[in-house]
C-alpha cells in the first residue's frame, strides 16, 4: 500500500498534474516500450504486441490523474486566500479541511479552508443550516498580506490534504478517484508479460472537468478498444436504499454497463464477464445515472472505438475520506492483467 499512499498524498489540480506525472514516470519507465508525456501533459506508457505484430489492435487504458481542487482567485484585503473550484464539491465537507497551496516558485503553503461566517457558538438558527458556495470560503494561511502576496498569486493550485490510513481491509483517503486507478495503472505494467495487442497504459489529465486529457490522447492513440479506469459510487451506508446504491465495498471491480457518458460496448461487457467468471475473479455490474469517465471520451475518438470502463467500488467520493476495499483494487488489476495477457 506504500505507493497508494504516495499517489493518494501527491497534488494534482487538474492541469497541475506534474507531480504526479513526476512520480508515476520513475515507477514505469523501465516497464514500457515507450513512456512519453504529449503537449497537454498525459502520460502514454506503451507495450507493444510481443509479436510485433504491426496489425495488433490498438488498446488504450486511461487512468487519470488529476483530482478535484482550487485555483487561487485573489488575496483579499484581509490576507485571506479566495479560490475558484475545479470539479464538484459538496462544499458540506470542506469546513475545517487543511489545504495546500502551490506557488510558482515550487514552495508549498499549507493553510485552513474554511467559510466566512460566525462559528457555532455565537451562531444564529440560519447560519447554522445555511450551504456555503465556494466563493465564501477562505485560506488562513497565517502570512502577513505582504509576504502572502509575494509568494502566492492568482492561478497557483490548492488541494486538500489528508494522510492516506488503512482501516482494515479498507484503505481510505483523498483523491482516491483517481490515484486508486493510477496505481492499478502502474500494477498492470508491472504484471503484463506477454499480449497481443499495442497497449497504451494512459495516466490522463483534466478528466474532472470535461475528461480533456482523454479526448487528445484518445486522438493521438486512435484506439480499437478503449478502457477507463476510475472509482464509481459505493453507496452502501446508512440513509440510502438498496436500489440506489449503485455497488457494494468488496465485491469485485465494477464493469461498467452505462452511465451518464457512455454506453459500454455490449461485446466488451459480455467478454469481461465471461473472463471474470472463468478466471473466478470478484466483479459487479455498474449502471451508474449519473456522471462519466474517460471512457466517454476515447468511445469518441475519431471515428469511435468499443470502450468500456472497469469501476473501483468507492465510499464518500468527492471526499478526503474516500473509501476503498483491497480486494477491489486487486480485482482490477487481475481483470485487465487476464484481459490483454496472451
Ligand atoms: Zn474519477
């Protein structure tokens, strides 16, 4: 779990993914043909057939690497930080969060979010049920303005900080969606031998806010098969109903039959199946209403190709306590590893 915990802790704004990037690029670069990083910043590991085989199909696998994160808006007179979102927080869980700021020097300034407003003690009845939006937020990095504003401009990433934990067979900790599919990423190179197909192992950028790092690299790559790797919702907890719960912590890895983006490729989901089955790995189906993965964008690449997405069953999402199961990440990886090997 050590490079979990690595990949969890790392920063990584959507756009800002270079530290990431950094990382994951010393963990494959003796696993791949070729390890290149394209002009929008998406790291492209790929094997080729073992063959050599220059009709193989075409496979590409993206896991992203950016999580949902701030972008500094302005200091404000008071030498507090404002900040403008990237991606979608439920701003009831970011009261109270430790942030970090990363300035253009490289320095790292940690700092408290939390919203304008008075604290309970003094509060009135409607303060107490009001909803924040992020722009009433603010960062307390205890700097004098002067020296804040030196250091801190417009346009540096924030993120969240949170230490990865284990609970049980349970791992849980920030950006999970997506770093627990980065490090099935970087497994699978490690586990893949011999295929028949050209890989392209994809830790893509700015998937949160539109999948923009699949939409160039699916371009450039033009695959056959496409399959995003991300976290889907595990809503199995309190105050919801079975029906919705989407899927369940430690049944398996999701295969993904639909969501709000896609269409999985009927052929791609009944081999899945089929695989997981003979090869008795632990899986589940996915049809999730809402939200998408890469695999909404390589489905549409140039002319299209089959795409599919494999789900890591997931607790509190869009959360620094997000909530993974071992036995799931272990799936998935075993999954892709029976899928692409010869
Ligand atoms: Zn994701």
């Amino acid at each position: 779990m050590e490079l979990l915990k690595i990949l969890s802790e790392l920063p990584g704004a959507p756009g800002r993914e270079e530290k990431v990037r950094e990382f994951i690029e010393s963990k494959v670069k003796d696993l791949a043909d070729e390890v290149r990083t394209d002009v929008m910043g998406n790291l492209i590991c790929r094997k080729r057939p073992t063959s050599g085989n220059d009709d193989a199909p075409v496979v590409m696998i993206a896991c992203h690497m950016d999580e949902i994160a701030f972008y500094v808006r302005q200091i404000d007179d008071q030498g507090f930080v404002r900040v403008h979102n990237l991606g979608g927080f439920d701003t009831r869980n970011l009261f109270a969060r430790r942030v970090r700021i990363q300035t253009r020097d490289g320095e790292e300034i940690f700092g408290n979010l939390n919203p304008g407003g008075r604290p309970v003690h003094i509060a009135s009845e409607k303060d107490r049920t009001k909803i924040p939006k992020v722009h009433e937020f603010f960062i307390d990095t205890g700097l004098d303005r002067e020296e804040l504003a030196e250091k801190v401009r417009p346009g540096d990433p924030v993120t969240l900080v949170q230490e990865l934990v284990q609970l049980g067979d349970l791992v849980s900790g920030k950006c999970l969606d997506n770093r627990a599919a980065c490090w099935v990423g970087v497994r699978l190179l490690e586990a893949l031998k011999k295929t028949p197909y050209d890989v392209h192992v994809v830790f893509t950028v700015q998937e949160e806010i539109g999948l923009r790092g699949a939409i160039t690299s699916g371009y450039d790559i033009n695959p056959d098969i496409s399959i995003a790797v991300d976290t889907t919702l595990a809503v199995d907890t309190p105050g919801v109903p079975e029906e919705e719960q989407i899927t369940a912590l430690g049944e398996g890895a999701a295969i993904k039959v639909l969501d709000a983006y896609m269409v999985s490729d009927k052929k791609l989901v009944d081999e899945f199946i089929a695989l997981a089955e003979e090869r008795e790995i632990p899986h589940q189906y996915e049809v999730l209403p809402m939200g998408g993965t890469d695999g909404g964008a390589m489905q549409r690449a140039r002319s299209g190709s089959r795409a599919i997405t494999l789900s890591i069953p997931t607790r509190y999402i869009h959360t620094v306590t997000e909530t993974i199961h071992r036995g799931d990440l272990q799936a998935t990886v075993d999954l892709l590893q029976a899928y692409l090997s010869e």
